[in-house]
C-alpha cells in the first residue's frame, strides 16, 4: 500500500462529511458522549464502528488480540474505568470474532515468545470447558465454540471489576458479548444470561 494514499483518502472523507454538514468536525470537537464500550480485536479485518454502522463519537473501543479483558492488563483496566466512571456508558460490549487468529493460536502447543502469557488467559478458558470443547469433533466448530465462549468468559472478566460493580448499583449497565461472523458479515447477540451465570460464583467476586 502507498501510505499517501491514506492522506487523499482522508481528504475526500472530510469533504463528504463537510458536503452533508458543514458543521460536522466543530460539532465533533466539542467532545463525546458515547453509550457504548467497545472491547473488540485488533483484527485488521474487524472494524468496531463499521460493522456496528455507527459514526465516530457513538462508541468508546478497546480492541487487543482477540478481545481480551485481563484483569492484569492495565490498559483495559483503565479503558473500563474511564468509559464507566466518567463516560457513563450504559452498553458494555465484548466482540469476538470466527476465525480469530489469537484463539487459534492458543489452541495449539506453539512457542509464541511473548505472546505466550497473553495466549495463556485464552488456553485457560479451553481448560474451564475442556470437557464441552473435547466432545465437539469437528475442529471448525470446536473453534468457533471456543471463540463464543471466550468472550462469554471476557464479559465475566468485565463484570468482576469493581468500577462496573460500584456503577451497576447505581444505574443500569448492560453487558453483552458479541460474535462477529467473517463469513457473513453479521453481527451475532450470544444472548448470554450473565446473572444466571453468575449467581453461584459472584460472591467470591462482589467487591461492594
């Protein structure tokens, strides 16, 4: 690719803009107000406001490989509390996608150097559902289930956190995962009953 082309592309993308509202990018400086997070992946072909038809300021995105929302990682930590705290989003959305190259990875017995401890936290959710994942043969599908219950176990990971525990007793915050389909370029809701889920585990992890 020219990376010039990059500049002529945004040229013609802020005259479209302007064309359609002359006001567009005054309005757009004068800050956010999103409803959404967004924790997505850095997968190139996975962009977050474009498979929501969405426009810039209506959602605040994480994304690293393969979605991940590692209670470690201090730039997630910090991207939840900010959209929470001070954003006041009411959606939390986790978004994987089939065929994900992180969840492949983790799913073989490869050296990745410093990836390793980064693919570790996806290796730990095939243990939690080994025995589910071990009855599925075919290897397409046990890595699509693989793929959904990773960010099932990611919302959980975002459930935990003490910011969105405090601001759920205050207001409502929703939390949802999300498959993306590749192949067909639709959004999947995985419909996942988090309190359901929960209710057995959760006070080993109530904070408040």
């Amino acid at each position: 690719m020219d990376i010039k082309k990059i500049f002529e592309k945004n040229r013609d993308w802020v005259q479209q803009k302007l064309d359609l509202d002359e006001n567009y990018f005054r309005n757009l400086s004068k800050g956010q107000n999103p409803d959404i997070l967004y924790i997505g992946c850095s997968d190139s072909r996975v962009t977050a406001e474009e498979l929501m038809g969405i426009s810039p300021g209506e959602a605040f995105v994480h994304r690293n490989i393969a979605n991940m929302v590692p209670n470690t990682d201090l730039s997630a930590m910090s991207v939840i509390e900010y959209a929470v705290e001070y954003l006041k989003v009411e959606h939390i959305v986790v978004c994987g996608h089939y065929y994900c190259g992180g969840v492949k990875a983790a799913m073989e017995s490869t050296d990745m150097g410093l990836l390793n401890p980064w693919l570790r936290n996806i290796r730990d959710v095939y243990r939690f559902h080994k025995d589910e994942l071990k009855d599925i043969e075919d290897e397409d599908a046990r890595y699509k289930r693989l793929v959904e219950l990773n960010v099932q176990e990611q919302c959980i990971n975002v459930i935990k956190t003490a910011v969105v525990q405090k601001a759920d007793k205050e207001r409502v915050i929703n939390v949802h995962g999300w498959v993306f389909d590749i192949h067909s370029g639709k959004l999947i809701d995985l419909k996942i009953n988090f309190r359901k889920l929960l209710e057995n585990v959760m006070e080993i992890y109530r904070l408040q």
